[in-house]
C-alpha cells in the first residue's frame, strides 16, 4: 500500500494524517479557515509535515473528505501542487463497502462516510457512533453494514460560545468537569452543565439508538467514540465501549485502498 496522506477538511479543524501502509504514523492539526488561498494551505501543509521531518515527496498518494465546501477546491489544489498527484476526494460514486440507507446519500457528510466505513471493519456491527467536535453527531451501523442514519446536537463549545455571546453576565469557561454536579459558583454551574449535561445527553442517546439498533439486545451495540473532545465525556462515563480519536483519518485510508485497488 505504501505511504498516503489522508486529510479530513471539518468546520474547525483540519486534521492531517500519514500513513506508512496500514500503520498512521504522525498527525497534524490546525484551524479551518474559509478565508485561507491554496498557496497557503500548500505553505501550511508544509510546514506541517516538515515540523516533524516529514517529506510531502515521501507520499504518493492522498485522500480527502471535505464538510467545508469553499475548502474543498483550494485544500485539493495544494494537494495536487504539493504532492504532484490529485486527491482522491470522498464523494458520491467513491465505492465504500457499505449500504447508504438514507432518504438523500449525499447528504451524508463524507467525514460520517469515513467513521462508518472504519467502525465497521475494526468494530463490527451493530454499532453506534459518537463524534464529540464542533458538532456531537451520532451515527447508527446495522450488523449487515448498513449506514443507518443518524442525530445531530449543537456541540460543547457551540453550547459555550452561545451561552457567553446570548448572555449579559456569563463568561467564556474551559470544558472540564467540576468537582461536583451542583456548581457553588458560576464557573463551576457552567461547567457542570456543559461536561455533565452532555454526557447525559450522550448516554441517552446512546441507549435510544441501541434500542432501535437492536431491540432484543441493545447491549449488543458497540458504542465508539471519537472527535476532539470523546475523551472528556469518556472520563465521566463508560457509555462509550472505545475511543478512537483518528477514526475518520482510519477510515478515509481504509476508503481510498478500497478504491485504488492497494
């Protein structure tokens, strides 16, 4: 299979990974800006695999998913400068190994496209995904590799933006948990109802899915979470059986070898 670059354009960040056949080697992340030129994402993008001595000459290869579209031409056009071969961009007619059972296929976003793909091979269905980011988007996977469909919540650091831009005396807070779920004071009660809040909403959720997924055993359901901010909900609960944080940068290698023939 070689070496191959998979890229995942998302509403805040761009996240890079390289891959040296199966195994992801290194990681990249930096802010998604609509604003940026393909010349600057050419000089970003090296100077990020040059950050940890990697050479864009080492890879022959690259995939991307897009959810951004303004992006998607100018981060596939410094690919193509960059690495001297196309992208393969995730998109209707990319062959994916499983079944879109949706009203409008397309309307799947490409980043859910590569999280199934992923969670479905390594984890086996049913299945229920948690991308915990921008957005908390839970996608459901039938046993018979079917792509269910799925919810969609405003996420934790929407929820925070929106409670200090739509309030007079509320301020911007980290995402951690406080000590207690009663907050003593107005840091700690946001905090509690930003972390604890959506863990609920996530275990919830969950359990609806799992019940509609599989009726006669709801534990039967793999549950994986994944996204930037998985890891806060996961160290407030077990309703998330894994965390794979690189699940969409997995799943986009494991779509372009399905789709090149490696």
């Amino acid at each position: 299979m070689g070496k191959l670059l998979a890229v995942d354009v998302g509403n805040s960040n761009v996240t890079i990974g390289a891959f040296e056949d199966d195994r992801l080697i290194a990681t990249w992340r930096f802010a998604t800006d609509a604003r940026r030129t393909a010349d600057e994402h050419n000089l970003l993008l090296q100077g990020m695999l040059s950050s940890k001595h990697v050479s864009p000459s080492d890879f022959p290869a690259s995939v991307m998913c897009s959810v951004v579209p303004p992006l998607t031409g100018a981060v596939t056009t410094a690919l193509t400068e960059m690495l001297g071969t196309s992208p393969m961009v995730v998109g209707p007619g990319t062959r994916t190994g499983i079944k879109i059972n949706y009203n409008r296929p397309q309307d799947v976003g490409t980043d859910r496209i590569a999280d199934a793909v992923a969670a479905h091979r390594l984890y086996g269905g049913p299945c229920i995904i948690v991308d915990i980011g921008t957005a908390t988007v839970f996608d459901a996977i039938g046993k018979d590799a079917q792509y269910l469909g799925g919810a969609i919540a405003p996420g934790m650091t929407l929820a925070a933006e929106a409670l200090y831009r739509g309030t007079s005396q509320l301020r911007r807070v980290d995402l951690q948990a406080p000590e207690n779920a009663i907050g003593r004071n107005t840091t700690d009660a946001m905090r509690s109802g930003l972390v604890f809040g959506y863990v609920g909403l996530v275990e919830g959720m969950v359990k609806r899915f799992a019940s509609e997924l599989s009726p006669d055993d709801p534990s039967a359901c793999r549950v994986i979470g994944t996204g930037g901010l998985a890891k806060i909900v996961a160290a407030q609960s077990d309703v998330l059986q894994e965390v794979n944080e690189d699940l969409t940068l997995v799943g986009l290698r494991m779509l372009h070898e399905l789709n090149s023939g490696d």
